[in-house]
C-alpha cells in the first residue's frame, strides 16, 4: 500500500507529462500555423494554412482537455491551485482559443474574410501566449499555504522570466508550424516556410539559451538539483545533444528536406521536455507542493488508470489514422465542400 | 449593485452564461449526429443520391455549430479550476477523474472523427466513412453520458463520503450509477434528439412553405416526424419521471419548482399551481390560479398523496433555492414546450395519414408547416430552462447537502471575475449573431446536388466514347 501512494502518482505524472507532450507537439504546430497565418500574403495561401488544419485543430485540442481532466481526476489539488493562480493567462488562452476555433467556420462562409482571418491569427497568438505565461508562472512557482492554496496575488505569474518563457514558446510554436508547413506544402509557399523555419530556430534557440542560463540564477531552488551527481551529468548532456539536434534541423532545412525538419523539431521540443520534467519532478508545482500531496486517492488513481491509461494506445491509434488518411501535400484552400 | 464586487454571485453569472451559452451547439449537433447515421446508412442501403445529399447538407450546419461547441466548451471545463478551486479539489477524486473519462472516451473520439466525417468523403470508402459517422455519433452521444453522470452526482451523490472536506470514493461504480444518473442521462439524450428533430423539421418546412426542393425537404421532413412519434412522447414520459425524482431525493427543488411554501401532508388534496407570483420576501404567492388536486394526480396519479409534498417554509432561507420565480416558470414553459412538441408531432401524422403530407401537396399545409417553422427554436429553450429548473433550483448546494456553493468559489479579486464576465457577454453576443447570419446563409443557399458521388463515376456531360453499333438499337445518344 505504501509503495502504491508512491508509485500511482508516478505513474500518473508520466502520463500526464505524456499528454502534456503530446498537445505541445500537435497543437504547437497547429498554433504556430495560425500565427503564421498572420504573415501570408494572399487569401489563397492563407486558405491553404487553414485547409492543412481543418480535419486536425480539433483533436489536437483535445489532449489539452484530456490533460486538464486528467489533472482534475489525478492531481485536483494542482488543478485547483494552478488554475486559481493562473486566472488571468489560462483566460487569455480560452479567448484566444474561442476566436480561433470558430475562425475555420466563419471565414470558410464569409464573404469579407478580413476579420475571421485576424480572429484566427490572433486567437492563435493568444492562445500560445496564454500558454506561455501559464507555464513560465508555473515553473516559477505558486505562493500557497500550508494547505495547497494558492494565497498570492493576481498578477504574480508576470515576471521576467515568465515573459521569457512565453516568448520562446511562442518561438517554438512558430518554428514547429513552419516544420508542419514544409512537410504539408510545396512550391512557393514550402520555400516561404523553409525561411520562417530557420528565423524560427534561431529565435528558439536563443530564448532557449537565455533560459538555461537564467534558471540556476533567477531560481535559487532549481540550482541544487541542477548541480548536483547524478542529474548534473543529465543536464550537461540536454543543451549538448540540444546543439546537436539543431544543428542537424538547420541542415536538413538548407538541403530543402521535406519531412525530416519536422522530426528533428520533434525531437528538440522532446528533449526540452525531458530537461522540464526531471527539474520539476516529484513536484507538480515546483518547490511547492509535490506530485504525492496533490495526488487524489489511490481508489481514484487505479480506477483512472484502467479507463484512461488503457485507452492512450486507441485513443493515439485513431489519430494516427487520422493523419494517415490526411496525408499528402496540399494545394488547394480547401477538402471540397 | 452589490454584486459587482462579490466573487461568488460573479462566479455564478459567469458559470451560467458560459455554460448556457456552451449548451446551444452541442444540444443540437449530438442530436443531429444521429439524424446524419441514420442519412448515411440509408444511403449505403439504397444508394439512392437525395439520402446522400442529405447527409452532406445537414452536415454544413452540422460543423458550424460543431466549431462553436468546442470554443464554448473549453471554458467550461476549465472554469472548475479558475473560479471553483475549493470545490474541484473537494471532488476531484470523483467528479475530475470523469471529467477526464469524457475526454478521453468522448471528446477524442469525436474529434479524431470529425475530420473524416466532413472532409474526407473522398478519401475513405463509404463504408470506412459511415463507421466515422457512427463514431461521432458514438463519441457526442458518449460525451451526455459522462457530463449528466458528473451533474447527476452533484445533484445526489453516492457512492463514498466526505473525509476532511474531500469526497473519498468507496463504490465508483455506485457513485456512477446515482440515483439521478440513468434518468438525467435519457432525458438529455432525448433532449437533444427532440430538438434536432424540431430544428431539422423546421428548417425543412421552411423550405416546404417556399416550395424551394420539396421532394428532397419532404423527405427529411418525414424522417424527422417518424423519429418524433417515438421521441417526443418518451420525453414527457422520462421527464415526469425526472421530475417524481425530485420529489424524492431534492424536496427543496421540488417546492421551488411549485412556489409551495406551506407543507402539504400526506392525505390530503394537493393542488398544483398553474401561475403565480412568488414573493421571497413574505414567504407567500402573491397570487394564483391552482388547480384542485393537480399535485396529486401528476406525482401519484390520485388527488391525495400518500407522503407529504414539504413547503419552503420548512427550510431556513439561507437552506433553500432563491430566484423562485425563474425556477417557476422555467419548469412549465419546458413542460408547455414538451406538450407542444407532442401535439405538433400528433396532429402532423394525422395528415400524413390522411395522405396530406405528398411532396406535390404538402405545401398546402401552411399552417401545420408554420407551427414547425414555430417548434424550430422551441427545444432549445426547453432545453435552457429544464437546465435552470436542475441548477438554479438545487442551491444554495453546489454539491447537494455537502458543499455550499458559497463555499464552494475561489477567492478572487471581483474585478477579475468581472471582467472575463464582460468579455464573455461581448464575445458570446457576437458569436451568436455570427452563427445565425452563416447559419441562415447554408439554408438560404440549400444543398448542393450537384457534388459528386462517393463510389459512382461522374458521368460526364456527353458521351465521348465511341458509339458502337449494336443491331436492333437506337444509336447512343447523348446522356443527359
């Protein structure tokens, strides 16, 4: 029983961190599109961007709930308290979010696409800043009180570092997109993303640098789990193989390969992840409160276990399914109808 | 204006307006998603094209109301956290864990299927594409399921108790299976299949009164009016069923809904108000027509009640439901509506039996066609008023008898609450008239026969191959 209170909360923080991954990836990429969106410069380009989404945005919406419903049932103390804190960047998201999801409908139908068009790229800049200062609050830690309340103020989360988060998120997010496009299109619009895609990964990297050395600096707390055997040798290797991975992003971008910058974005976004997570871990709001305070009862976490965990292979199937059906590059702004 | 800076009535307003905004698209579309299986597979049945024309054009609305279900949707579930932090992590062992369940069995699916559903007619094999339909179908109908499990188990819990402050599941199985869940769970599913119905009935009369295609819009007319005959005498039935539960399990639901402050006790006549005007403040109806012995004969089928019906004066005012006359009257218009539907749906089969109902005449029944242009809206206002008669009526209990909803709402600066109320207020307004302008644009433009169909070679205008000489034939000529 004892181990059990250990390990169901392990388990589910690694399916959280899974699903977490998981929405990154794809609504990064879904995202960075709609901000790209912005940039295009003719309502045909534009409808293509769109079209590359339409059959998709949905489903890579949803393991952002599914990971919020999972975080509810697994770890409701974190869910409260992080959203409690966090009101004002996770509503930017849902504004941003709302104006996007109903910009695929809208401008398909209207006549005068400018403001769909606008709701659309901005929605989705939105929402990706939301997220942004969403995770960069999180990272720096939550005010609470001997019980788990959060007992800051509103607008903690809005601090140097969490504006640096959210700006190389947003980075990351817009390299992704341009990664998603290259591989989805051709011809002129392709080489448009090949352009934004390198832009992109020199923003990334950059912000990604300045974060790497501003954690230890700004967080006294993470420092020690930083420097110290055995995770030093871990966090030594994330920036070396980081290095590495965009490098070979920047040559597979200059030799004009189709799919290949798309994977090795995949992987940057993975091993970034992979560093967050042993920072963080065993807590879910850093230095605060750990994933065993948070974790809902074990009666809880073994039922979620069957009903959730036995379906991520299904649910990760159909997707796969989905984007099998959807392949290909495409060339026109819209499926048909 | 006191409200203005009092977090939890904001938290209230803001969780009711999303959440009545949110409850316009999916209400339609998981009902309209069986409409478009059944479509489907009469197609895949017949292969006659007007089924498969159909399902394309009832998809068009099908995927405008889709989109703005799913940006309406996710504030809502992340709502629990921002506004209720208190509550969510008191019920977080249950109520988050089916939250997650909906997503992952209901949302995904539903989603994932989407896109083959709308986009992909030429890309997957009929076949392939009707279980993508199922599948939608499935996953929204799935999504009722989880979500009125949740409310019911707000509503009357089960299944464990609470240990400092958080509910601790002992029996999951019976904390699904609450005593609301079954009934709660048909009467939404019946809710949303009625209202499509009358929505889709509508929208086809309209175009029966403009004699714009009546062939094909008799067609789906005659669907939906079969469908009716079943659906909407088994929601009057599953409705009364939901209401003796009630009774039963929330008496202080039961008393707003019939603004009955004094107790009535068991044996005696009980009368049922048919309208009032409760006054909160004297704790009586300031006036009202009754009907002798009505209570009676709606909860037990005999003027006198074996067990007592209890008043609202039983109860301190801080421990029953205010807003009496909302409750009120939100009951009976969802009732009145219910009735109407029945009766619509009543007197439409006796001219279709009649042999009124042909695609040449049925244009002649102006006025029966009006009431269905009338019935189109009718059911999401049933549906909007039965969900106020269920959550206005169980305070001042976010979770029935356990949690007050007082208790129950994060500790935030009121502006803050405020002002995402305001812009929500601005943006739902402007979604709202948003969809129905594009929604009155697809009926206005009507279906598209002319798509190509899945499977069959498009025949090509004139026929270009070489005519071959066949005795005792005419010549190939020209198809079409």
């Amino acid at each position: 029983m004892e181990t059990l209170s250990y390990l169901l909360p392990q388990v589910w923080f690694g399916i959280l961190a899974l699903f977490l991954f998981l929405y990154v990836m794809l609504d990064g990429f879904d995202l960075g599109v709609g901000i790209l969106s912005l940039t295009s410069s003719s309502e045909e380009r534009r409808g293509i961007l769109m079209t590359s989404l339409s059959n998709i945005w949905d489903a890579n919406e949803t393991w952002l709930i599914l990971m919020g419903g999972s975080l509810f049932g697994a770890f409701p103390l974190a869910y409260s308290t992080i959203l409690n804190a966090l009101y004002i960047p996770i509503f930017i998201m849902l504004f941003g979010f709302v104006f996007r999801a109903v910009a695929f409908e809208f401008r398909e139908r209207a006549n005068r696409k400018f403001f769909w068009n606008f709701a659309f790229g901005a929605g989705s800049f939105l929402a990706a800043l939301g997220q942004g200062f969403a995770l960069g609050g999180v990272l720096a830690g939550i005010e609470v009180d001997a019980a788990g309340h959060f007992v800051g103020t509103t607008w903690d989360w809005f601090n140097l570092p969490s504006v640096l988060v959210a700006l190389t998120l947003i980075q990351g997010y817009v390299l992704i997109g341009s990664t998603y496009l290259v591989w989805r299109t051709e011809g002129e619009l392709q080489a448009t993303h090949f352009r934004t895609a390198k832009l992109a990964a020199i923003t990334t990297l950059v912000g990604a640098i300045v974060i790497t050395i501003a954690t230890p600096i700004f967080y006294e707390s993470a420092r020690s789990r930083l420097f110290d055997p055995p995770f030093v040798y871990i966090f030594a290797l994330i920036p070396l193989l980081g290095i590495g991975l965009v490098a070979l992003l920047w040559r597979s971008l200059s030799q004009k390969q189709d799919g290949t910058p798309l994977i090795w974005t995949i992987l940057i976004f993975l091993l970034t992840f992979l560093g967050l997570a042993l920072v963080v871990f065993p807590y879910i709001i850093p230095r605060s409160i750990t994933i065993y305070e948070a974790a809902a009862d074990p009666s809880s976490l073994t039922i979620m276990i069957i009903f959730i965990g036995a379906l991520i292979p299904v649910m990760l199937f159909y997707n796969l399914y989905q984007y099998f059906v959807f392949r290909g590059k495409i060339t026109s702004g819209s499926y048909g109808e | 204006m006191d409200f203005l800076s009092d977090t939890v009535v904001l938290s209230r307003m803001q969780f009711a307006l999303t959440a009545i905004f949110h409850m316009l698209w999916p209400v339609l579309t998981t009902g309209m998603a069986i409409y478009l299986v059944i479509v489907e597979g009469l197609w895949l049945k017949t292969r006659n094209p007007t089924y498969y024309y159909h399902a394309r054009f009832w998809a068009k609305l099908y995927v405008l109301n889709f989109g703005i279900g799913v940006a309406s949707g996710i504030p809502m579930g992340f709502q629990f956290g921002t506004n209720w932090a208190p509550l969510s992590e008191a019920i977080g062992n249950f109520f988050g864990s089916i939250i997650g369940f909906e997503a992952s069995w209901a949302f995904m699916l539903e989603a994932a299927f989407l896109g083959i559903m709308v986009f992909g007619w030429e890309r997957v094999n009929p076949v392939v594409h009707y279980v993508a339909t199922i599948l939608v179908a499935f996953g929204a109908n799935l999504s009722t399921f989880w979500i009125l499990t949740a409310n019911s188990w707000l509503q009357t819990p089960a299944g464990g108790e609470m240990v400092d402050g958080k509910f601790i599941v002992k029996d999951y199985f019976q904390a699904v299976l609450n005593p609301f869940m079954p009934n709660s769970v048909l009467h939404m599913f019946t809710a949303t299949l009625e209202t499509s119905l009358f929505v889709i009935g509508g929208i086809s009369a309209w175009y029966l009164i403009n004699q714009r295609q009546p062939e094909f819009f008799t067609k789906s007319f005659k669907i939906v009016l079969a469908l009716a005959i079943a659906v909407a005498p088994l929601q009057i039935y599953v409705g009364h069923l939901s209401g003796e539960q009630v009774y039963h399990y929330q008496p202080t639901k039961l008393a707003a809904m019939e603004a009955q402050w004094e107790t009535i006790p068991a044996g005696q006549a009980a009368d049922w108000s048919a309208i009032a005007f409760p006054n909160d403040q004297l704790e009586r109806n300031d006036w009202e027509i009754s009907i002798p012995n009505g209570l009676g004969y709606i909860l037990e089928l005999k003027p006198k009640l074996s067990e007592p019906v209890l008043g609202l004066k039983e109860w301190a005012p801080a421990d029953r439901p205010h807003l009496l006359s909302l409750i009120y009257y939100s009951f009976r218009i969802m009732v009145a509506i219910g009735f109407f539907f029945a009766g619509l749906m009543l007197l439409t089969v006796v001219q279709w039996l009649r042999g009124k109902l042909a695609p040449e005449s049925i244009s002649q029944q102006r006025w029966l066609l009006r009431g269905w242009l009338f019935a189109a809206p009718l059911g999401y206002i049933a549906v909007e008023c039965g969900w106020i008669v269920r959550c206005v009526g169980r305070q001042p209990w976010a979770m029935y008898g356990e949690i007050r909803t007082a208790d129950a709402a994060s500790n935030l600066p009121p502006g803050n609450v405020l002002t995402t109320l305001t812009l929500f207020s601005a943006v739902y307004t402007l979604l709202f008239f948003a969809a129905l302008y594009f929604g009155s644009r697809v009926i206005r433009q009507g279906p598209n026969l002319d798509l190509p169909i899945p499977g069959v070679e498009s025949k090509p205008a004139v026929n270009v191959e070489p005519g071959e000489f066949v005795p005792n034939q005419r010549p190939v000529e020209a198809q079409q």
